[in-house]
C-alpha cells in the first residue's frame, strides 16, 4: 500500500554542523506533509509542515524542502544542538484527516 | 500550538484486565481525534480515527471489539484496552485536529504494560 518511508534509520552529526534529514513517499495524492521531533517516551512535537503546492518552508533553524517529482522530503536542521537529539518523523496527509506516519530516523547529536 | 492531554501516562495492569486511556484537547475544539501505538524504536502505527459523536474507524488489523473507542464530546475521546494481555505492551499515543489537513497535536503518551 502507499506509505512514507526514510532514507536513513540513524544520523549522527557533530554540534554545530548542519542535519538533513530525508524521506520519501509515495503516494502521489498526498498534499501535506509534516516533521515530527519525538524524544523518548514522550509524543510528536510539531516541527514544520510544507503544503504540495510549495517546494520549500523555513522556520527557526529548519527547512523543510519538497521534491515532488521524486516524491521527496527532507527537514534540514542548521547549527545541530544537543538538544536537537531525537527521532524524526516525517508524516503525510492525503487531502483529509489522516496522518500517517514514515519510519524515522534517529539524529545523536556529539558534543 | 495547542494542547492535548493524555492520562495516565504510565499503566500497569493485569492480563484479563481492562484499562482506559484519556485523550483531552485543552484550549480547541477537536472533531478528530486519533490513536496510534508504537512498539520500541519503530513508528507510530495509526489504530483508529475518532469522529466526536460517531463511530470510530478502525484501520486494517486493528480489532475494534478489543481497542474500544469512544468520542463522547469535542474535547474528550478514550481507549478502552479489552481484556488486555501482555502482547498489547505498547506505548498508546493520541493526537487530535481541529480542521483538516492541519498538523495534529499530540499527548503525551501512555506506557502500557501487561503483566
């Protein structure tokens, strides 16, 4: 069936560099995509979120880009912190409610 | 951004036994509202989506006679875990919307445990 996925399951940058992190979907009819940031043992905290009539969406510290012509996304973090340290998930809605969500990748941010 | 509530966070229970979850949107009103489960170091895997005053849609797999779900108002829906074993260990998380095709906001989770 269709489904959000991830490129890669761990990522570990060094304080201070630049994080990318990427995802790919496929479903071709979603229209809205979001990044989640869970620590553990707590839920999804909202990062950034991109419609599919835009190919690029900044806020404070991050970017998210949309390809849709390859059906990609990536969330770019600048200036990694420790505090950043976390799993990211990118998620996707098709024209409705549902929010599902791709496997996640892990960032370990080293001091 | 808004704020949903859910309680209790952590749970203990005994195989047979039934335990209850509450999803609250504090300051918004919620139509939907949505459970999902998540086993350790994998994704959140959506159980079911609730529609305040209606029934719940379940998705594929998920067994509705065992993961009760009830949306009695636009602030409140629960899970009910049925019979519970210790397979149905997992983290419970809810999240809920106020329009469509807005991000989610989510609780802050239920550790369920089953001994």
């Amino acid at each position: 069936g269709e489904s959000v996925g991830l490129h890669l399951p761990t990522l570990s940058v060094q304080e201070g560099d630049n994080s990318i992190i990427n995802c790919a979907y496929s479903n071709s009819a979603s229209d809205y995509f979001i990044w989640y940031k869970q620590e553990s043992g707590k839920g999804p905290q909202f990062i950034i979120d991109i419609r599919s009539n835009m190919d690029k969406r900044q806020g404070q510290r991050v970017t998210v880009l949309l390809n849709k012509t390859v059906k990609h996304l990536s969330l770019q973090i600048a200036a990694t912190q420790p505090g950043d340290s976390a799993v990211y998930f990118c998620a996707e809605n098709t024209g409705g409610f549902k929010t599902i969500f791709g496997a996640g990748t892990r960032l370990f941010v080293k001091a | 951004g808004a704020v949903v509530s859910q309680h209790p966070s952590r749970v203990i229970c005994k195989s047979g036994t039934s335990v209850k979850i509450e999803c609250r949107s504090l300051d918004f009103q919620a139509t939907t509202m949505f459970w999902y489960r998540q086993f350790p170091k994998k994704s959140l895997m959506l159980m079911a989506t609730s529609n305040e005053g209606s029934k719940a849609t379940y998705e594929q797999g998920v067994e509705k006679d065992k993961f009760l779900i009830n949306h009695a108002s636009l602030t409140l829906s629960t899970l009910t875990v049925t019979s519970a074993h210790p397979e149905d260990s997992s983290f419970y998380i809810c999240s809920a919307k106020g329009t469509e095709n807005t991000e989610a906001f989510f609780g802050q989770g239920t550790r369920l445990t089953v001994v």
